[in-house]
C-alpha cells in the first residue's frame, strides 16, 4: 500500500510539474516561477541521468584506496560536490562482501536493520529507485531489468509484462517493488556493498529556540541498514536528532552542530555530496558496535590511563587496519528524506607502508593533538594502538 502511494505520488508531481510548465509559459506574470519550475525538473532529471559503465569488469576492478589522512586533523564537514552517478561503487571483493553482510544480516537482524513507520515510503522510494533505475542503468555488466518468470501464459488478453532485476553475479532475481520498507532495506544490502540510513525531518518546539533565527527542521535517523558500523550501535542511534546521534564526538556541538543541521536542512534534491574519512582499529572484523572509541566523560584521569594500559596489551599489528568509509549524502526526490550511505574500506599496515605512506600516516595519528579539536586523541584511541602503530610505520 505505501508503495502504490509513493507512486501515485511520482506520478502527481510530474503531472503537477507539466500541467504548472505549460500554464505558465502563457502567462508573462510567471517568469521566476518557470524558472523555479526548470530547476525542479533538473533535480528529478537527474535521477535518471546516471552515466553508464558499460565496460565496467568488477573482477579485475580493485577497491579504491582512500587516503584523507593528514598531518593535523579539524573536525569538519569536508564536502565535495558529485554526481548521483557515483553513489555505489563496484569492485573485485563484492562477492566476498556480499556473502559476508548477508552472514551478519542473519546473525544481528536487530543490530543491521530497522525501519520506522514515518520512513516506510522512502525506503520503498529508495529501493524503487535503486533497483529499477540505478543499478541497471550503472553497471550493466552486473544488473539488469529481465522480464518476470511468473507471467501468466494462459491468459488470453495482452498482457504487461511483469519485471524483475537480474543480478548476473550471483544469478539472483529481486522484485522491483518491495511489500514493505524494512524488506527492501534487507535486499538493498543483499545485492549492494554499501550500507544506508534514512533521516526525515521533525519541526523543533518553538520553545527550543534561544534566538531570533527562523526555526530549521532536524534531521531524525528513521530507518537503516548497516552491516559495517564502526565502534557504535546504531540500533541506539535510531529516532535520534543529528545532535543525539553524535553526541559522543568532542567537540560536535560547538564545531559543527549547528552548521550540519542547516546544510541537510538545505539539502538540494538532485544534488549529491560526498566525504570520506579514517581511523585505524585494533581489529579486521567489520561489524564492530564497540571499541573503536573511548568516551567516558566520567572517567578519572587515573581510570583511563588504566583502561589504555589494559587495551595495549592486546595489540597485534597484524590485526589493525586503517578503516575508512567513502560516505555521500542526498535527498529522495519524492518523500524528500536524506540519504547518508557510506561504503566501508580496510587496508592493512603493512600495504600502508609498502606503499610508501607509512610516515604521512604515522604523522597523522600524530595530528589528533595538533588539530583543532585535541580530544580526539583519546575519542579514537590514538592513546591505545598509537605508539605502536607508528613504531612499526617508521621501522
């Protein structure tokens, strides 16, 4: 039922967008609107407009190496402007990563996945999109829209043919209509490398507001499906504001808080932006809901030089990685909810160093102290595994 209404409100809002074109191009009173009019139509446009890779081998294709350490770190928002286009990326460890999200989908349903009622239409929109337009159209090698097995072949009537995505690698079929959002947040995952979380706006009390500024919406996570959370549980973040959600991280609220819940509340449809960032954990294993961070506010300096004492005596270099995540941002054209997705990268040290930028990330971890918000040292661990890792960089 929530998917015939996201359709029949697509198909309300093309034809309010044609029906308000044509009116108003014989109307000389309207020229600002038409033009408004035009940058609607561009910011649906692009949401068909993704650019092929037709020769894409995801085989022979190794992952991207990211590497957005530098020698001082500031807490900010680092954004790049990209096309919708390069939302997911495909790459030689997809089966491997596939089978393993599905193995912890399995394993930790309540941990990976949710969905409140409120995000039920944009999680449909976003898998609608996904599977009928985005993955086809993208990697053509890996998906494509076949007709349907289940086609009646008695009636006598023409008939619509039903249609399905084809996923070439594993040989799996998905419908391009899921029966509800958290299924096709389940089958998303089971299909893309990429991990997503849905936000919808709240409109804050009129109580709240300490100044003379116009009220802006804030963000709510309302639905995910996250296979690769990095140090934290995001069942605990689900129905919290921006605010909430990074509650933990030095510094947010004076830094960046306010500046984050302006630019998703200003976020344009159609537009996408794109961010990555690093940090190296003490362990391979990619769902991790903890210790990837140290952040208790009320620990005696006493208590926490023990628990960094304890910590360091299971390091093992072998087992650290430097962990980054590729993570965009944009808004569904329909519902108007925000998308953060991120996919998750692991190197290992020793490739770091191989490669010849063992120092820059040995100068990097140094860089926690440096920068604009010191604490991070301890908030990432630095205090733990830095020692050793830049013992072992510079050797």
């Amino acid at each position: 039922m929530a998917y015939t209404y996201a359709i029949v409100a697509i198909a309300a809002l093309i034809c309010a967008f044609i029906i308000q074109k044509y009116t108003r191009q014989s109307d000389p009173g309207h020229e600002g609107t038409r033009e408004k009019d035009i940058e609607q139509d561009d910011a649906l446009k692009a949401y068909q407009d993704i650019e092929p890779l037709t020769e894409l081998d995801w085989q022979s294709t190794p992952p991207m190496k990211l590497r957005p350490f530098k020698p001082k770190y500031h807490l900010t928002m680092g954004l790049e402007n990209v096309p919708l286009s390069d939302l997911i990326q495909m790459d030689s460890t997809y089966l491997d990563r596939i089978k393993l999200r599905r193995e912890i989908m399995n394993t930790h349903t309540e941990a990976t996945l949710a969905c409140n009622a409120v995000a039920e239409d944009a999680a449909m929109e976003l898998y609608t999109w996904l599977v009928e337009v985005y993955l086809p159209k993208r990697f053509p090698t890996c998906f494509a829209v076949v007709p349907s097995a289940e086609q009646s072949s008695h009636s006598e009537k023409p008939q619509t043919p039903h249609r399905q995505l084809l996923n070439k690698i594993t040989g799996e079929t998905v419908p391009l209509q899921p029966t509800d959002g958290l299924t096709g947040l389940r089958t998303l995952i089971s299909h893309v490398d990429t991990d997503f979380l849905i936000l919808l706006p709240r409109q804050p009390s009129p109580d709240n507001n300490d100044s003379q500024e116009p009220l802006q919406p804030v963000y709510h996570l309302e639905a995910f499906a996250t296979t690769f959370p990095s140090g934290f549980s995001t069942r605990s973040k689900l129905s919290l504001p921006l605010a909430a959600i990074h509650g933990p991280v030095p510094r947010y609220a004076s830094k960046i808080g306010k500046s984050m819940d302006r630019f998703f509340a200003r976020m344009e449809t159609g537009k996408m932006v794109r961010r990555a960032n690093w940090t190296i954990t003490t362990t391979p294993d990619l769902f991790t809901q903890s210790g990837t961070h140290m952040s208790d506010p009320d620990a005696t300096p006493e208590q926490q030089a023990e628990a960094i004492a304890q910590q360091q005596q299971d390091l093992d270099i072998s087992s650290m990685r430097l962990r980054t995540e590729l993570q965009t941002l944009h808004r569904l054209p329909v519902t108007g909810a925000l998308v953060f997705a991120f996919k998750t990268y692991q190197y290992t040290l020793e490739e770091v160093k191989a490669e010849g930028n063992g120092e820059a990330l040995a100068e990097a971890t140094e860089g926690f102290l440096k920068g604009s918000v010191p604490e991070m040292e301890v908030y990432k661990r630095v205090a733990v595994w830095g020692g050793k890792v830049r013992e072992y960089l510079r050797s």
